[in-house]
C-alpha cells in the first residue's frame, strides 16, 4: 500500500475527499501523516478526528530551506511515498522538490497556467473568463508551474461571486484529485518535456 503525505495550511476539504475516497476503497493508498505549517488549521483538527497522525509545524520565522529539511525528515521516517499538498500555503524549495522528484502533487483553483497565486477564482471572474476549473500538477519550485497532471473545466455563470464559482470548482477539485493521485501511484505516465502523458 502507497503511502500519502499530506501538507495543509487551511480548512482541508481536499484531503478529507482523499481520506473518504480511500475509506470507500476508491482510493488503494493509506495516509502516513498529515502535516499543517499553521497551528489553528481546520484541516489539522479534522485529520486528528480521523484518527490519523498528524504533525503541526509552525513555518512562522524559519527559513525555507531550513523548514523543508524538517518537514522532508518527518516524511521520511513515516517512509511517505506521495506528497500531496491540499491548500499548503508555501512555496516549497529547490531542496524539497529534489527529495522527491515527480512525488509531490499540488491543486489549484484554476486552469494553469491562468491565475496561478492567491484568490484564483477572483481572478477568474475579474479577467471575464467564461470557463475556469482547477488543476493537478506536479509541484516545482515556482509557483503553480509543474507539468499539469488533469484538470477539469467548470462555466462561469453571469451570476456568479467568487463564493459561487469557488465552490462549484471545489466540487471537481475532490473529484479530480483522487484521480490524479491513482495515476501517478500506478506509475502508468511518461513525462515528454511539460506533458503527463498517459500509458495503458
Ligand atoms: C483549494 O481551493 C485548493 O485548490 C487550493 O487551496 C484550497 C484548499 O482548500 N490550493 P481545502 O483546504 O482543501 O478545503
């Protein structure tokens, strides 16, 4: 059994849709740990309730490498084959994304490379763009950048606030995640410059 690592700062309703996908036996993985860098995390509480391990360590004054060299030790000793960023609000190191090359998955609210960054679906909706959606990529150093795993589109409804388009989107994020995870834990892909491409 593939074990998950998961790193969140916020609410964590993407890696509750991981947790319940693996529950339901959707999802062949087990979760190793669940790491939040904020303390008053939502998604560190509902972890705890799960039963999972969890590990909160605060990121406030550390420097960047110095801190990923601490969270990729805790990764390492719970032998985490899968880093699956769910919401983490940091840029992670050259350091970090070298200790596991194509092992660590990001989503974002967004069709990358459109609206990478904070408050995506605002942006979306303040560009004028008809579709949006969100997107599971490979994580680099920079900023929502890695090649692009899956993505899936949602309209943006003349009515909309960025509540609204944020949480039809969110519905496809706990969808599509699970799904991004399965790919890359059956190692059936390929990398061809920036594209994920799918093998039988
Ligand atoms: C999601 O919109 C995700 O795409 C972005 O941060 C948000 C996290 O939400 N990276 P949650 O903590 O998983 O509920």
């Amino acid at each position: 059994m593939k074990r998950l690592g998961i790193l969140l700062s916020g609410r964590g309703s993407n890696f509750e849709a991981i947790a319940d996908n693996i529950a339901a036996g959707r999802l062949q993985a087990s979760i190793a740990v669940v790491i939040s860098n904020r303390p008053q995390a939502p998604g560190l509480a509902l972890a705890r309730e799960r039963g999972l391990e969890t590990l909160c360590l605060p990121s406030k004054g550390i420097e960047r490498e110095v801190y990923d060299r601490m969270v990729v030790a805790e990764l390492r000793r719970r032998e985490v084959d899968l880093v699956c960023l769910a919401g983490f609000m940091r840029l992670l190191s050259a350091y970090f994304v070298r200790e596991y090359p194509l092992r660590i998955l990001n989503i974002h609210p967004s069709l990358l490379p459109s609206f990478p960054g904070l408050d995506a679906q605002q942006q979306a909706l303040d560009h004028g763009v008809k579709f949006s959606g969100c997107t599971v990529h490979f994580v680099d150093e920079h900023l929502d950048a890695g090649p692009i795993i899956t993505q899936a589109v949602v309209p943006v409804l003349d009515g909309d606030t960025a509540e609204t388009l944020a949480a039809r989107i969110l519905k496809e994020e706990h969808r599509i995640y699970t799904e991004a995870i399965a790919l890359v834990l059956s190692g059936r892909f390929r990398l061809e410059g920036r594209r994920v491409i799918r093998e039988p």
